[in-house]
C-alpha cells in the first residue's frame, strides 16, 4: 500500500511540473519541430532553429498603387533589395532600414532604346558600378542600362550557328560577374549558359547537363523506326538549368529540376552544381549523401516527389542555400556538400510558402520570395545559426582552437549535430592532436576523415618508438634463426655421441 501511495505521489508531482517544463522549453527559444538535419543513418533528427522570421514584406506595406503581380526573382546588393515583378513589367527597389524594407524606385522603363518599356521581365542583377541588367525575357533581350535608367547596351539572340535560329531568344535567368560578362538561361535553349563578353559579344555556351536517355528507347528509335518517324520524335537532348548563381569567386551555381528521383542518391541526378570557367562541375560532395535535399519523401503526400531547387545564393563563406518548391524549404550545405539544416513548410502562414520562388541573401539574412502570395519573408539566424556560421568562419580564418570551442558550444545545444564533430575533429587535426582528431571522427561516423587522421597518428606513434620497432623487429628477423640454428647443432650433437655410444 505504501508503494503504490508513493508511485501516486511521483506521478501527480509529474503532472504538476509538466507545464511548467513546457514553458521551460518554449521559452529558451531552441526547442522547435521546425528545424532538421539528418544523422549517418539518414534518419530525420530535430534541431533548434537556425532561422527565425524576422519580417515578411507585403506589397501593402510597401505603399503600391499597384500590389506585385507573380514576381519571379530577387537580387540584392549592399542595402538594398531588387525584385522581379514579373506580372506589372518593372522592378522594385528596396532599401533596408533596420528591420524594415521601404521602396526607394521602381524601375519599368529604359531611356535611349526601343521599346522602352518591359515585357515580362524575369530576372535582374545590378553590378559593382551600379549599372541595371534586366532579363526582358517577351522583348527577346538582356537591356542593361546605368542607375539613371540610360541605355548602354542590349544582348540579343547571337547571329551563331551553334544557336538555332529558328529559336526565339527568350533570357530567364541572367548573372553578372565581376569582369562584366554575362551569363544567361533561356527558355528552349538547352545547350548550357548563354555567354556573353562585357563588350556584348557571344562566345559561346558553357556548362551543358549531359544528355539523358533510356537504352530501350534509344535501342527502338535507332533499329525499328523509319528516319520520318525518328524525325517527328523527341531527340535525346540535353535538358535545361532551373536557375544560376555567381559567387564572389565568379564561380557559377545551378540548379537542375528536371531529372529522375532514381538518380538523387547516386549522384547522378546533380541538382545543384558548381560551374568554373570552362563549364566542369567542381561541387565538392563529401557528405554521404550529396546534396539533394530531402532524403525522404511520402508517397500519401500532396506535394508528394523530391526536393526541386528552384533557385540558389551563396554566402560570402561559401556556404550555399537552396529553396525547395515542392515542399516550401530551405536547404543550407558547407563548402564540403554538408547539410547544415533544413527548415520550411508549405503553407500560407508566416514561414511557410505556397510558392517559394527565388532566394537571396543579405549578410546572414535570407529573403525568400513566395510568387503565389506576392510576399518576401526575411530570416534572421538564431543563436544557433550564427553559431555554425562562426565556427566554419574561424575555421577558414586558420583560427582553430576558436573553431573547436564554438563548435563545443554548438554541441550544447544540439547534442545530435554530426557537424559540430567533425569540425572539431577538423580542428584537432589542424592542430596535430590526431589522437583527440580521430576519437570525435568516430562519434561523427566519419570514416575518410578518421582514417586520414589515423594515418598521420600512426607515423607519429611509429616516429616516436622508431628504436624499440627496430629492436623488436631485429629480435623477430635474428631470434628465430638464432634458436633454430642451436636446435639444429644440440640435435646433431646428441646424434653423434648416440652413435658414437652404439659403436662402444
């Protein structure tokens, strides 16, 4: 009787400081479903926010007399923030004060050309001088023009053989590097990224995705169809980029929608890619799984099917974030192809999206573009989030006790982090402690940074206990011959003087 009152004590003394524990982790602000990662085992893990919503900007905050129409893009620079406003023909330009967006200019028409006006613009990108670029995808060109809104130059179709001219030249998505050249996607044109020099001249295409094709169809089309039939059919061609990117390093990144689920996991597939120069993809993947968003998905789902990047940014660290249109999320990965976090939701309230479109960023700021609800949500890192961010910068910087200790505090809160591990180990390594090095590369399951550490501490053991491995390896190479040798001789000798007994 005594026992079971004791047990009823503990369980209403339980139900008393249950809301109060509740509290408790509501008001730490680091206990959340919104925010994910994945472990070794690709199983689902919770983490805190990395990204809260700071504001979501609506078109009746911004004082329109017109509220934006299916905007397609974003693009910022310093303060401010350009949108695409596909649906009015113009560009919004925003500029940041504290928290808050007010409109600085809309910019719907080009002095010095014609037409002056846009049709169906659909992207934007403004560079280091200041001058305007816009995709005027339905008047068939890129027009750039100064901050003034004066015309300098246009980029039209190339008068080329490698581009079909019974084409039309219809640019989506534009970036400008540093040097002033041009890279464009467009619409049916599937051999790569339209190249153009800063003087607007063509020079050629870089970056093609290889051609897809199933071998029974490529087998049927070339043994058992006639050259009409074969002619009438679609040919096994290269398929197009989604959306790019350029970072500070004037390397290009692209997302690629269009591929099999199949082939995600096997990196094949290659959603997200990082073009240099001569159009290689040098996208370091040294995750167990490449970058491909989620890993899962449910089939009884309405937005049933694979992550499908619709567009990407990257940081000033190289850490790159990707927007996910099939499930309204956002992918962030290391310079390495590691998953950070994932967070979003489909939705129409405050962090979710019912089409997220386009994403940039400003400082550690995201800004997400949702085309359905005319609407761009801001995000500003967490305690959390900044804490990743310092660790991996400090770790580039060379500052790797500083590394090790940021990510010790990461690990506080979220214990689960795979991440934080291995960047200590990273840092252990940098430091020569091998041994410490390899112990968190095993808690991490990593097992290509667990051997590259077990091999420099191996040497060392080796260096430091050189003269005893001699020792023992002379004993082991000298001891056997030696004995055998005494063997040898004690047997001979005992059948001499047993002969010599016999012959007595």
């Amino acid at each position: 009787m005594k026992r079971y009152l004791r047990w009823l004590a503990l369980g209403i003394a339980a139900m008393l400081l249950l809301p109060a524990c509740c509290a408790l982790a509501e008001s730490d602000g680091f206990s959340s479903v919104y925010t994910y990662n994945y472990d070794y085992w690709g199983e689902m893990r919770e983490s805190p926010d990395a990204y809260r919503v700071q504001t979501v900007i609506y078109s009746g905050a911004l004082g329109l007399e017109t509220p934006m129409n299916r905007p397609q893009s974003l693009f910022v620079l310093g303060d401010d923030l350009y949108v695409c406003d596909t649906g009015n023909n113009r560009i919004l330009r925003l500029t940041r004060e504290g928290d808050d967006f007010k409109l600085s200019g809309i910019i719907d028409s080009v002095h010095g050309t014609s037409p002056e006006t846009f049709s169906t613009p659909s992207d934007v990108a403004v560079d280091k001088e200041g001058n305007i670029y816009v995709a005027d995808t339905n008047n068939n060109r890129i027009v750039m023009m100064d901050k003034d809104r004066n015309f300098i130059r246009d980029y039209v179709k190339p008068e080329d053989t490698t581009f079909d001219q019974n084409l039309s030249f219809l640019p989506s998505k534009i970036v400008v590097d540093s040097c002033g050249r041009v890279f464009a996607l467009a619409t049916n044109v599937n051999k790569g990224i339209v190249k153009y020099e800063a003087d607007g001249t063509f020079t050629g295409f870089i970056g093609a995705n290889k051609a897809k094709y199933d071998m029974w169809d490529y087998i049927w089309k070339s043994f058992f169809t006639t050259k009409e039939q074969r002619a009438s059919q679609a040919s096994f061609v290269p398929t197009e980029y989604e959306n790019i990117y350029i970072d500070r390093d004037d390397f290009i990144y692209a997302t690629n929608t269009v591929f099999s689920e199949y082939d995600l996991k096997w990196d094949i597939a290659k959603p997200i890619r990082r073009i240099n120069s001569i159009g290689n993809d040098i996208l370091i993947k040294n995750d167990k799984y490449p970058p491909i968003g989620d890993l899962y998905w449910v089939e009884q789902s309405l937005d049933y099917g694979p992550s499908k990047f619709r567009d990407i940014t990257v940081l000033d660290n190289d850490i790159y974030i990707a927007v996910d249109s099939t499930h309204g999320k956002l992918f962030g990965y290391d310079p390495q192809g590691i998953m950070l976090w994932a967070f979003g939701s489909k939705g129409n309230f405050e962090g979710a999206f019912l089409s997220a479109r386009s994403v940039e960023h400003m400082g550690l700021d995201l800004m997400v573009l949702d085309q359905n609800e005319n609407s761009i949500t801001v995000f500003t890192p967490t305690e959390y989030g900044r804490l990743i961010y310092q660790a991996s910068d400090e770790y580039l910087r060379g500052e790797y006790d500083q590394s090790a200790d940021t990510w010790r505090e990461v690990l506080k809160l979220n214990a689960n982090y795979n991440l934080a591990f291995i960047g200590i180990g990273r840092s252990l390594m940098r430091q020569e402690d091998y041994e410490g090095a390899m112990r968190y590369f095993k808690m991490a399951h990593d097992r290509e940074n667990y051997g590259r550490a077990y091999r420099y501490y191996r040497k060392i053991v080796v260096e430091r206990n050189i003269v005893w491995i001699v020792i023992a390896a002379a004993c082991l190479l000298i001891v056997p011959p030696v004995v055998g040798f005494i063997k040898k001789t004690r047997a001979e000798v005992a059948a001499y003087e047993q002969r010599g007994t016999t012959a007595r």
